[in-house]
C-alpha cells in the first residue's frame, strides 16, 4: 500500500535482500549524508526506492511535452529516476546528490550516465538543462530550505526549461495512514531536539500549495497534471499529481516539442541574430540571402559542421560529413515538393524565410526534431533535423522521418501564430500519420501512401485509452469525408482566429479534450463529438468540457 504524501513512498518494509533492523537503527542515528551512504547497497531492496509504477507514469506524463534536450535528476539517490530521464531526453543525462555511497550505486547501475556528487541547495550548474526531476526527496528539506534548492533547480535550468516531481494527495484523518505519518513526523522532531547530528526526513513538512508557493517565488510558472495511472481516491481525485513549474525566458513551452533554447553554447557569428524581432527588421530591408555554405550545428548535443548540399526558393539541404552523396540525389526534389505542398495546403504564413532547412546526418543522432523560425534554437529557420544509417531512396524511412519533421513545423508554425495547442491531444505522432498520409496521396505517391495506411490503420496507443486507433477511428475518417487535408487547414486556422495567444503571437495554453472536440466539429462542420466518444470513449469531464468551449469560443459553428 502507498502512502499518499511528499516524501518517500513506503509500504510493507523489508526483503530478504533488505536492510536489517539493527542496520536502520544505525542510519535512523546517522547524518542524512551518513544515513544514506550506509544505506545504499542495499537502498533498493527498501520501500523507499520510488516504486516503478510512479517512475512510468511520470513518464508518460511529460512524454507529451518532449523530447527534451539535457535531463538532471536533483537527488537522484541510486538513480531510479534515470529511466525517466533516459526515455524523454535527447541529450546527455545527468544526477546530483550528496552522498557517495548512493552516486556509487547508481554508476553502477547507469553506466552512461552523468553524475555529480552536490549539495543540491547549491547546484553547480546555470542554465545546463532542459529537464530537471525529482522522486521523494522533499521531505528531505525543511521549509526554510526549500527556497535555495528551488532557486538552484531554477538557475540550474534554461529559459523556458521544466522542473517535475510527483506528488501524492495527503491521506483523510480518518484514515490509519493519516495517524502514522503524523505519529512519524512527531518521533523525527523528538530525535532531532535530543539526538545530533539531525536526520531530516519528514512527510508532511511539504504540501502541495506550499510547494507552488515557493517554486513561484523563485520565478517558476506551476501547473500540475493527474497522474491518473495511479488511481483515484474514494472522491474521485486523483492519488497522485505531477507538478510541473516551468522556468521564465524565451522559449515558449507552447513552441513546439522539440525546440529548448540554449543560450549557454556559442552561437556562430553572423548567422544568429539575438532576437527574432530582430531578424525580421533587418530581413525587411533586403532581399532574402542565399543559405550559408557551412553551418554549424550548435542545438542540443548537435556539434557537427554541416554543407550545403541544395538550395532553391523552397528549401536548403544540408548534410554532415558523413552522408553519402550518391545515395541523397533523390532528395531535392522531394523535398522541394513536400514543403511547397504544406505552403500551399496550410497557408504560406510560415515566417520570412520561404524555405524548410532539411538537416541529414547519417550514422548519428538517429531519429528527428524540428524547428521553428521564431526560435534562436536552429537560427530561426523551419527545419528538419533528421539521422539514418542510410539515405537511400529504397529506405523508406528516409521520406517519413523527414516529412514527420516538417510536419511539426505545419503543426506550430502556421498562420504566422507559434505553438501547437493540441499538441498533448495527439502526441508526437498521431497528427504526423494525417500529415504524411495525405501528403503522399496528394503527391501521386501510391505505393507508399498505401503502406503508411496499412501501418498507421494497425496501429494501437495507449492515450486517451488504452487500444486507441488514432488513424483509423478519428484522422483518416476526418481526411475522408470531410475534406482530405481542407479539414486540418481549416482547424489550424481557427484556432489562429480564436484561441488565446499573446502579443507576440504564440499560443497562451493547451487544449481540453472539449476545446479540441469543439475546434474539430468547425472545422468538419459537423458535431464530431460521436465519433469522438465511438473513437476515444467519452469521459464525463469531457462532456462538461465541450459546452464550455461551446460558450467560450461562439464563432466555432457546426
């Protein structure tokens, strides 16, 4: 059974393999520093090592909103949180903690990890990271503590980087649980006042609003999200949340999600203006320059000096050294065709440069991001940045993996608005099957159109329920009967027109499931709100969710 607190996660004690009695005894009287390295060979045969099923729903939680670049866990004891860390970052990864005997285990657990030995109130580090993380180490501060470790996290982070930790609803009174953790929290402070060196370990020195409070004031935005995998108590809310406090700075968390500012590594002169702002005033002034004949990568752990391959007036191809030129010749022109179909289709609204950049890298860096033209990331420019063994036309991979990419540059730049509201709706991928269907259609690409149906119909996701068929329930019925891609245009069109967005012109906010249901009936111009429930169920929320956007948002019609 889980305790529902802050701190540690705990149930029935031991194991063989466990610590003994007489062994705790001797921690309980140790330092926290002291305690934990006399502890560690055997910390996770303890109920204190954060059970799996936490770990794997706070993975699924961010997934939505990565890939990041570099991921730090703070007090990453054995290093647990690693495999968080090692599913969502693109970059290295990295844990910081205090005691030895811990970071000892956890190098030999997580070899090709990073480590650092820290008092994590005083991080070592500024602007380093995209993610930081944390599992059940707050009950390891006391209040007046929390700020430092915060302001460390924070400083610790880039501009617009995220900082999560799960955290657990507090039992009722009434409950046993309840009466145990206080009964608990009383025994510590009696050893602390008689006993030195102290040993903080506390579960009820951290609730959640005092958490939000502290991680305000040191300059994070907070918001949280259920971790419903982990169930629900007897009123229906959620056991456990996730906290989510993202740092301030240029980086949008709505920008797109894969784009992380870096704005500790060197940027190459002449090519990277300092503001976007900036770039379009001096653009304003002259005709559109040629690409550079060499750029060097400077994003995420990207450091290869790329070469122009190709250049014309809707694309410029670049490749690392060791792409094979003979086996990219194909690639001009689909490329070419591929992004001046998505201008055509959904509005040519895509930032002053006319081109897609398409990155290739063969051998390294194996999958894809994409950029945005209102981030310094990738200089400013719509890109593809994409790695495969081999660019031979025969590998099919080598025309999706790129056009997933410029998908999502369709998706969060369009219209000349930043960001992609729906984009914790569909994930990483599910609009990119309509994206790359469609376009292969359009393009007269039969055998591969034919493929990628066959193999996005069969596919199978676990969100917003387990056994969604995204393709074949909701975006290809969509593209058949209601417009092919006219219906997608017409949805990121609205939501240019009505959803909230700054001066600036990005995106204030994500969707609700009744804000998406909504935009995609006026776009259908049809209430999709059955084929919704017959392909994704129809939670009550959603219900409650609907008509409010019917309320908020009355120029939708359908």
């Amino acid at each position: 059974m889980n305790v529902h607190g802050i701190g540690k996660y705990i149930w029935a004690m031991f194991s063989p393999q466990g610590p003994s009695l007489r062994e705790l005894a001797m921690q309980a009287l140790s330092s926290v520093e002291g305690g934990y390295d006399l502890l560690a060979p055997k910390f996770d045969h303890t109920p204190f090592r954060t059970p799996d099923g936490v770990l794997e729903a706070t993975a699924d939680a961010l997934r939505p909103l990565g890939p990041f670049g570099r991921g730090l866990d703070v007090c990453c004891g054995t290093g647990a949180g690693m495999r968080v860390l090692r599913s969502l970052c693109q970059g290295p990864i990295m844990g910081a903690d205090f005691s030895t005997g811990m970071l000892a285990q956890a190098r030999g657990a997580h070899p090709d990890a990073k480590w650092v030995r820290a008092d994590v109130r005083a991080l070592p580090f500024a602007e380093a990271f995209d993610l930081a993380v944390s599992f059940g180490a707050l009950g390891h501060f006391l209040p007046a503590e929390r700020p430092a470790l915060f302001a460390g996290v924070y400083r610790a982070l880039r501009p617009g980087g995220l900082f999560a930790f799960p955290v657990g609803a507090p039992p009722p009174v009434t409950s046993s649980w309840y009466w145990a953790l206080l009964g608990f929290d009383l025994a510590m402070r009696v050893r602390n006042a008689v006993w030195r060196p102290r040993f903080v370990m506390y579960y009820r020195t951290c609730p959640l609003r005092a958490a939000r409070d502290d991680l305000t004031a040191s300059g994070f935005t907070v918001t949280t999200v259920p971790l419903t995998a982990l169930g629900r108590r007897e009123d229906g809310s959620p056991r456990y949340r996730l906290v989510l406090a993202r740092s301030r700075g240029a980086t949008s968390e709505l920008t797109g999600p894969y784009d992380r500012v870096d704005e500790s590594l060197p940027k190459p002169a002449g090519q990277c203006p300092e503001r976007w702002e900036d770039l379009v005033e001096a653009e304003s002034e002259r005709q559109l320059a040629d690409p550079p004949a060499t750029w060097q990568e400077h994003w995420f752990d990207h450091r290869q000096l790329l070469r122009l391959y190709h250049n014309d007036e809707h694309c410029a191809i670049y490749l690392d050294p060791d792409v094979r030129r003979a086996e990219v010749r194909w690639l001009p022109r689909f490329i070419n065709v591929t992004w001046q179909y998505s201008k055509a289709t959904y509005g040519d609204a895509f930032g002053f440069d006319p081109r897609i950049y398409s990155i290739h890298h063969a051998g390294r860096h194996g999958g894809g991001h994409a950029g945005y033209y209102v981030s310094p990331v990738h200089d400013y420019h719509n890109v593809s940045d994409c790695g495969l063994d081999t660019w031979r036309e025969g590998n099919a991979l080598a025309r999706e993996l790129p056009a997933h990419e410029i998908g999502h540059s369709v998706e969060s730049a369009n219209n000349g608005v930043h960001g992609s509201p729906a984009y914790e709706i569909w994930g990483d991928s599910k609009w990119a099957e309509f994206y790359i269907y469609d376009l292969y259609t359009e393009l007269g690409m039969d055998r591969e159109a034919k493929g990628v149906y066959r193999r996005f119909t069969g596919n199978s996701d676990d969100f917003p329920r387990r056994g969604t068929r995204w393709f074949r329930d909701w975006f290809y019925p969509l593209w058949r009967d209601c417009g092919r891609a006219e219906v997608m245009n017409r949805f990121f069109r609205e939501l240019a027109r009505y959803f909230p967005r700054d001066s600036g012109g990005t995106y204030t906010r994500r969707m609700n499931w009744g804000e998406y249901v909504h935009f995609t009936s006026g776009a259908a111009a049809a209430d999709m709100s059955g084929q919704a429930a017959r392909a994704f169920g129809w939670p009550r929320e959603w219900a409650g969710q609907l008509e409010h956007a019917r309320e908020q948002f009355p120029g939708i019609t359908y």
